[in-house]
C-alpha cells in the first residue's frame, strides 16, 4: 500500500464529515466534498526537498499528498511538469519578466483537465468503479475519456452541440461513448447527474461532473503544489485563473494552505484572481455585489468555451479563495481575448488557448487599475494548447505558376 495521509472527507459548506475510501458525489447539502489529510503527520514524515529525487512521471511526484492508497491504481499517460515561462509583457504594458505562464497544454490531452481526471480517474479504478459520464465543453471528455480508456473503465461523455469538432473527434477517438446536446454544459450536467440512478431509470454510471466528486479537487491541487516547487517554495504575488467551474483556483487554494500548514511555504500566499468572459460571468457578478452564490447565467456565450459554465457547484468556495487572498474576480469581452491571443502569439511566439489569453487581457486591465502593479511578479494560467481552437484567416498567398514580386516581402 502507498503512503498516504487521508483521514476523511468533509462537507465544504457544512463541516460535516464522512469515511473516505468509499464512492462519493456530493454531500447532504449538495455541496463538494473535500479530501482532508492528517497534516501533523505529513508533516513530520514527508520531506519537500526529497521530492527533487522523485522518478514519478509529472504530478504522481506528490503521490503521497493525495488520496489514491495503492500505487498500481495511479494512472498515468505520462504527464510532465509544465513549463513556467516569462513574457517580455509588451502586449499587456507589463515590465520583461514579470508576467508568467504555466503552460498545462503540455500535458497529456493538451489541457490541465488531464491533472483533475487522472486523479478521478484512478480513485474510480480504486473504488470498483465500471462506468463514468461527464458533462463537458470539449478538454474534460478528452482528459476523461482517455484516462478511463487507460484504466478499462467505460466512459460516456456528454457536449453541448456548439462543442468544436476537434474536442469532439478527439473525445471518440479516445473511447468514449459521445453525445451531443441541445444545450449548454448545465443541461448536459443535467442528463449526467439523472443517468446516476440505477437501470431501468438512469444509467448507473459514476458522475464526475465539476466538484460533484471529491477528487478531481485533489488532481488541480497539483497544480498549487507544483507551482510552488517550481518557484522555489515561494508564491507569485497574483495568479490569474480562467474560471468556469472554478476546479482549479479552488484545488490550488487548499494547496496553498495545506503546503503553509507544512511549513514548506515561504512568504505571503497570492491573490487569486478570478477570470470570465462577459458573456458568461457569473462569478464576477456575485463577487461584486457581494454574494457568495451566483445564479445561473442567462444565454451563456464566449468563444472562450472552456470557462462557458453558467452555474458552478463550487461558486462559493471560488469567492471565499478571492476574498480570503484580497483577489478580484474580472470579466473581458470576447473581442478583446482574441486580439491578446493574436498580439501575444506574434510578439512572444507563445500561442495561448482563448482561456489563457482572457488571463493575459484581465492582467493587463488589472495593471491598468492598480490591482498589480508593474513590479509584481505573476502567473498567467494557460490551461490549453493553443492549437486546438480556430486560428486567424491565412491573409497572404503565393501564386507558384506566376513570377514572384519579391517586393512584397520586403513590405
């Protein structure tokens, strides 16, 4: 048996508590579960310099700082430590260096939706689990649908209709039973979370819809612990973070404090910084008036799919983390995401996903306002490759049967 440290699982609006090591969706008051750990004991037996000497592919480094207790149920497919890379900050006004990108289109499935399912993934395979269903905008089916394939556990995967074409080749391809709905990823969550129950009624499957199982938290936790390792056990002073349904800005935050706990932290934890489209900005919207939970939001639209999630499960969590760390939640229009995304692949050569570039806009109108100022170090979370969305029209052509006018190219 692997080392682990999990005590139990608790309610994340109530407090109340429930064995771990036992199938769980969410608690009694339809609420996410949170993994917790025994961190007196984690921190007496575990050593953060030792992880340096880790030969676990990517993020199963911190195997022992997560909940999956035997070894041969980690599922990997060979996940990397994503780079952390600087921008010189010409299209946001920011000063060289200061502006960082975790790059998670690294990973594998091109997206940091690979940390959360894997961890899903093989918590299933090491509950007895068959069949797992997902409501998804495109990376999650993919993460899901290629990790279950991975461990011999069937998969249906559910995408509102709108979904690109490559998510959803890409999502077959990778075994999944796919399904395209007339709606968005709410209504598909819907479908997922009815098709729970037992045939004849539902389906029988496992939901692992965003927060309605405790662990898909504890694989985005990964992405706090490696952050920080890569930093040399210290924070950034701000880290902007696409929010949909908000896994990732949550799964970090409890790494934040579980690492603090540990004593493995240097200085002061980050602002996080709650990023949406205006399309779709439901988060933005309760944390500015001051609320805690957001209703859903009406007519959802962006091209920014990922972070299209008109009610997220775990909204409150998402503005206790922003205001805790004195963060800000920011919306930005479609238009000005794709002009950032375009500037910033052709200055820095750095091709961001349409998420990744919403963060860079949001820095630099957070630059503008005093939110950060130019001498503040910051993480700009790319959460997918760059090459699974539309790119800009080809504007320039060469006739090859013609004489080439070499004067155009000095233009």
């Amino acid at each position: 048996m692997a080392e682990t440290f999990v005590t139990h699982l608790e309610c994340s609006l109530t407090g109340k508590t429930r064995a771990a090591g036992e199938i769980a969706g969410l608690s009694e008051a339809g609420r996410p579960f949170l993994v917790r750990y025994d961190l007196e004991a984690m921190r007496d037996r575990l050593d953060r310099d030792a992880l340096a000497a880790s030969t676990a592919p990517g993020f199963w480094r911190y195997a022992s700082m997560l909940p999956v207790t035997q070894a041969e149920n980690r599922v990997s497919l060979g996940e990397v430590m994503t780079p952390i890379m600087p921008l010189t900050g010409t299209a946001m006004g920011a000063k060289p260096g200061k502006a960082l990108v975790k790059d998670e289109g690294r990973l594998p499935t091109g997206s940091f939706k690979a940390r959360g399912l894997c961890l899903a993934v093989s918590m299933a395979k090491e509950l007895g689990v068959t069949h797992m269903a997902i409501p998804t905008n495109g990376n999650a089916g993919a993460a899901l649908a290629a990790y279950a394939s991975r461990a011999g556990i069937r998969t249906t995967v559910l995408c509102p209709e709108d979904t690109p074409d490559i998510n959803i080749r890409e999502i077959q391809a990778q075994g999944a039973d796919t399904w395209l709905v007339n709606g968005l990823i709410n209504d598909c969550g819907a479908i997922v979370g009815a098709g729970k129950a037992a045939p004849p009624e539902g389906a029988g499957w496992y939901d692992v819809s965003t927060l309605k199982e405790p662990y898909r938290i504890e694989g985005k936790k990964t992405m706090g612990l490696e952050l920080a390792e890569q930093l040399g056990w210290r924070l950034p002073a701000a880290i902007f973070y696409p929010t949909g349904g908000g896994t990732g800005l949550i799964g970090m935050w409890k790494a934040f404090h579980e690492l603090k706990a540990l004593g493995w932290l240097e200085g002061p934890l980050p602002k996080m910084i709650a990023v949406q489209a205006t399309g779709c900005a439901p988060i933005v919207k309760a944390w500015a008036e001051g609320e805690e939970h957001a209703p859903v939001w009406q007519d959802a639209h962006t091209v920014a799919a990922g972070i299209r999630v008109p009610v997220a499960v775990g909204d409150f969590l998402i503005i206790r983390a922003v205001r805790e760390s004195g963060g800000v939640a920011i919306a930005v229009e479609d238009d000005a995401i794709m002009a950032m995304r375009d500037r910033i692949a052709a200055e820095e050569g750095v091709l961001l996903c349409p998420e990744g570039a919403a963060t860079a806009e949001a820095y630099r109108r957070a630059l503008a306002d005093g939110t950060v100022s130019a001498d503040d170090e910051v993480v700009l979370w790319n959460c997918a490759t760059g090459l699974k969305y539309p790119m800009p029209a080809v504007d320039q052509s060469i006739d090859r049967h013609a004489p080439v006018d070499y004067a155009r190219f000095g233009a």
